[in-house]
C-alpha cells in the first residue's frame, strides 16, 4: 500500500490462486493399449477432483487423445469439457472402446498440447498433460488424407545374412549383425535413461529424419529407404523417439505442467538385449522425460495403484506448494514496524499468531523468523517464511506485514522508492520436484 499518514506502508505476498474461481485444464494423452487398471486409476482421480470442486469453488476441464498411428481418433478422443458426471461418463465409454494399429507418441503429444494451446481462458500454469505409455514408437507426424503418418525405412540383412530386407518397425529382433544398428548395443540403449542429453547427442537425428522420412506404406518397396551401404546406425525407432523428445521439449516450453507414466510391459524378466518384446530403450526414455522437463516415472503394469496413481498429477491441480521458504529482504529505506504487524490468512481467514522473541508461530504450520540484523550469512534485515503444509490453489495463503519508511531525502523531489530489495520463495511441489519463484519488488511514492 502506499505510504500512510504515519510513513507506513502494508506489504502483502500472496502464494496460491488469488482469483475467485480456480480454473484448470486436464488433457490425458493415452497409448492405444493402456491397460484398464490404468484407466480405471484417472477415473477414479477425476471423481477425487469432482469431490473438491463444489467445495473449493474449482472448475476443471477434461480432455482425451487416444493415440496408435494417428492422434486424429475421433471416436477415442474427447476435447476440453468440464469435469462433471456426463463428462466422466463420456470417458468411461470411450475406455472401454478398443484402438489398433501403430504408435505415435510424437502425435498423441502434440495433439494434446494442440487440446490445451486453444483453451484462452485457463493460463498455462494451470494446464496439465498426462502420457501414458509403453514407449515403443516408430512413427511421427501427422497423418495425410490416406491416414498414414511418416517413418523411415531402413535396409537391413535378414537371416541368412545376405537377403537385403527394409523395414520400418522394430529391427532389432531381427538383425543378425547386431553391431549394425546403434539400438542394438547395450551402452546405447543405456544412453536412452538421459533423454536430455540423448537428444542432444544424436541431433544429427534432425538432418536424417528431414533426408529420409516417408509416409508409411506396405506390402511394396518404398520410395526411398537408408540402404545397407548408405547405413547411419539409426531405425525408425531412433528417429521416433527423437521426435517424441522434440513434442516434449514443446510441451516444456508451453510452460504445461507434464506427467509421463511409462509402462514396464517391455521390459519383462529373463529377457535380454536383441531379444523379441524387450525394449527397454523405450521405457528409459518415457520414464525419465524429466530430464528435459516435468515429472516422469516408471510404472508397474501388472501392479497399478488404481486409487493413486495419478495421485501427483491430482496434486498439482489442487495445490499450489507441498511447503516451502520464504525469504524477503527489506528494502534500505525501510524497517518492519513490529512483529505485531504481521497477519496471515489462508484463504481469506485470520490464522492467530504468537510472538516469541523474534519468531512468530501462525497454528503451528507457518513460522516467522526476523532477522532485524541479518543472518550469519547475509548482513539485511529480512525474515524467513516457513511453509510447513501444503497450500491449496483455491485458498491462497497470504502473509501481510507493516514497514516503516524512516529515510527521508533532504529535498523536495518525487521519489519512487522499493519497500523490499527482494523475495524469493524455494519451495518442493507436490511431485517431488523443486523450484524457485522470485515475489515482484513493490514499491511506494513521495515527495
């Protein structure tokens, strides 16, 4: 606020949703053989949203793409619609539909941000993209009017090591030579756990796919194909995933909050390198998205926590913070009033606080700690915030405080002057990660 009668200004930080209405965005972004139990598990997190929304004055939107070779499904996708029980019901018909033919992560992903990108009325930090899948691709772009999307056919020998054989789909099983492809050596596919890294050392990828993609055909020779002779180490598995990576990255840059959910099914016991349905390349490079960006996990297909699995992701749209420290550093100018002064609310209610010395106890969740001198590290007057419980989005959590403009210039100029230096929150989300938020320096007039 400004300046008072009595040289006083009141200063406010804010965490959570300071609308009246929390509004959110939720597109799930499904593999074409997702298992029940997992579907079963984002209903079951959707009828918990449902449950906070009349409460917490909450409006949610949910949204479907079902992906195999094509994101374009209308019959298995369902756009934005808010959250209620006709809605829930919409989904649970769709999942329990069945969908063939191919895998397009890259597809599935940018339909999705494509799902979220038109909703101009939710901001970026309150949408929410959900992967689910096993991983193995070898397909991208968008399907042309037959409905075929692009690959990259690859010359290979076959098993008498002679025959000459293309393909696009997974070679390695196939391969006698196993050191001809880079998917088949195990240091490779090790590489694929850093999926930031590994698409920084192969983006020679770029010029490869752009060279050599083609809408996918069957049953004749391609039009074009990487020969034997012309061999670059790469399949179609490669160049899928990188493109995969690449919708990723996208998605990161949109600001979206992202979940990726890989299932093991390919990487199952007693199996080895080279050997028919083991591809753990492709669960390394889902589980372990967040690398480039967001939140990533492997998951146990045959054991799925159907009450919480997307237990985070349902988090994330409730709460602001799991807890967190602010420290605020007052401007030159200035000093706080007293600790009398400082008064917290949780969504808009008054939670009592008791000094002790220089801390202030707000409920046992909230501390306040003034350092009037500054710390053994940092010589300013500041005072550390600490979050001790998670902050809810639809009830914002607000610290108000008094500081007492003492530095009067000798002349009579307009100044604007900060009432902090600065302020800065360091904070876990309720996924695990962590993060910092900088507060705006507010600032005041006189003359």
């Amino acid at each position: 606020t400004g300046l008072d009668a009595n040289d006083q200004s009141d200063v406010t930080l804010s965490i959570g949703a300071t609308n009246e209405t929390v509004a959110a965005d939720v597109v799930f972004v499904l593999d074409k053989s997702t298992s029940n139990d997992v579907r079963n598990a984002a209903l079951n997190m959707l009828d918990e949203l449902m449950s906070h929304m009349t409460e917490n004055d909450l409006k949610i939107n949910v949204g479907l793409v079902t992906f195999n070779k094509t994101a374009d499904n209308d019959d298995f996708n369902m756009g934005l619609t808010e959250l209620n029980a006709e809605s829930k019901a919409k989904l649970e018909e769709i999942f329990g539909k069945e969908l063939s033919d191919g895998t397009n992560i890259d597809a599935g992903i940018r339909a999705g941000i494509a799902m979220l990108e038109a909703d101009t009325d939710v901001p970026a930090q309150n949408k929410h993209l959900v992967l689910v899948t096993d991983g193995v691709t070898y397909l991208w772009g968008d399907s042309d009017e037959t409905g075929e999307p692009l690959t990259m056919y690859v010359q290979f020998k076959g098993g008498d090591n002679s025959t000459p054989i293309w393909n696009s789909n997974s070679t390695a099983a196939s391969v006698v030579d196993k050191n001809f492809f880079n998917i088949t050596q195990q240091d490779y596919v090790d590489s694929f756990a850093n999926p930031a890294k590994w698409m920084e050392d192969n983006a020679k990828l770029e010029d490869i796919i752009a060279e050599y993609q083609i809408r996918q055909v069957s049953g004749v020779t391609p039009d074009k194909y990487v020969s034997i002779e012309k061999n670059t180490g790469y399949i179609a598995n490669d160049a899928a995933i990188y493109m995969t990576g690449k919708a990723w990255q996208s998605a990161v840059e949109k600001g979206y909050h992202l979940y990726a959910y890989a299932s093991d099914r390919y990487i199952p016991e007693n199996k080895q390198l080279n050997q028919e349905g083991y591809y753990p390349w492709a669960s390394n490079f889902i589980s372990n998205l967040d690398t480039i960006g967001g939140y990533s996990v492997l998951f146990d297909e045959e054991n799925v926590n159907v009450d919480g699995m997307f237990d985070g992701v349902l988090n994330s749209i409730l709460y602001a913070i799991e807890k967190g420290t602010v420290t605020d550093v007052i401007g030159d100018d200035f000093d706080v009033a007293s600790l009398d002064s400082f008064v917290l609310t949780v969504g808009g209610v008054e939670v009592p606080g008791t000094v002790n010395g220089n801390t202030i106890s707000f409920g046992g969740n909230y501390t306040v700690t003034y350092y009037p001198n500054g710390t053994s590290t940092d010589a300013r007057e500041q005072f550390v915030w600490a979050i001790d419980t998670p902050v809810e989005n639809a009830n914002p959590v607000q610290l108000t405080y008094t500081v007492f403009f003492f530095n009067y210039s000798s002349t009579t100029v307009f100044y604007t002057v900060p009432t902090n230096e600065e302020a800065t929150l360091d904070y876990t989300s309720t996924t695990g990660g962590s993060g910092t938020e900088t507060f705006p320096v507010p600032t005041v007039d006189y003359n």
